[in-house]
C-alpha cells in the first residue's frame, strides 16, 4: 500500500505542476528559475514520444505509452504480491508514476506538457517534466540493482572455485 500512495503523490505533484505551466501565458517562458540561471521554466508541448519521436503518427504515440504503462502496471502489481523486492518495486514505482502523468498528458491533451530544462550543455535543448525524471530514476533504480546482483552473484560464483 506504500508504494501506491508514492505512486499517487509523485503523480499528483507532477500533473499539479504541468497544471500551473499550463495556466500561464506562454509569453512568460522562458524563465530562470534560480538565481543561477541552471534551471529554465518552459512552457512546451510534445505531441510526439520522448524527444518528438513518432508525432506525425498520433495513434501510436497514444498507444505505445498505454501499452508500456500497463506493462510497468502489471510488473509492479506482480512484484507488489511477494516479499522482499524493495529495489525493484521503488524502481516500477518511480516509472509507474511518470509513466501515468505523461500518459494522462497524451490521453486528455493529446500532448506532454514539458516544463523545465538544465541550463549546461547540451541539456540546454532537453525540456522535460518530474515524470520524465520520475521514469528516469526508476529506471537508474532498476539497473543498479540488476548490477548489484550480478555482481553478487558473480562474487557467489568465484568463491565457489
């Protein structure tokens, strides 16, 4: 029950956020929002998949995510029936999060709304929302245990010999 109420404020933070965005006037972005200017308030649409990806083909934007989020859904719901599992199910939670704020975006917009970008390098033309670093972190999460793991298991292994 834990996870689902993490699931639930990431995403009501997330689309609370994408809310406010969208209630201003886009004449207002871009913004700093720090007096270091190394985060950018935008207001920014993308009707594609990350990065723009596939947006002249609208029904597979809508359902390449809906396919995925009931994929990440449906893992985390299994996991969610065992003990133990902590990482991955932190992992699937964090995705599951972003995944439904984004996807809630394409279903009722039919866009994401994008909100920030980093000021340094080439993250300057990367704008991105908390969901997508919500599907970040849990994939980061999931692939750290993985490699933790195998290292285990390779240590295992070595001691064996």
């Amino acid at each position: 029950m834990v996870y689902l109420g993490f699931i639930g404020s990431l995403l009501v933070t997330d689309l609370a956020l994408k809310a406010e965005i969208e209630s201003r006037d886009g004449a207002e972005f871009p913004k700093e929002f720090d007096k270091k200017g190394l985060i950018v308030l935008h207001k920014s649409h993308n009707a594609g998949l990350p990065f723009g990806l596939l947006k002249k083909y609208r029904e597979a934007v809508r359902m390449i995510p809906v396919a995925a989020t009931s994929a990440v859904g449906g893992i985390l719901f299994w996991l969610l029936q065992k003990k133990g599992h902590t990482a991955e199910k932190l992992g699937y939670s964090l995705t599951l999060a972003g995944a439904l704020s984004n996807l809630y975006d394409r279903l009722t917009r039919g866009y994401v709304v994008d909100y920030f970008s980093i000021n340094r390098g080439k993250l300057k033309k990367v704008i991105f929302n908390l969901g997508d670093l919500f599907i970040f972190a849990g994939g980061l999460v999931l692939l750290g245990h993985e490699v933790w793991t195998e290292i285990r298991e390779m240590v295992r292994r070595r001691r064996r010999k």
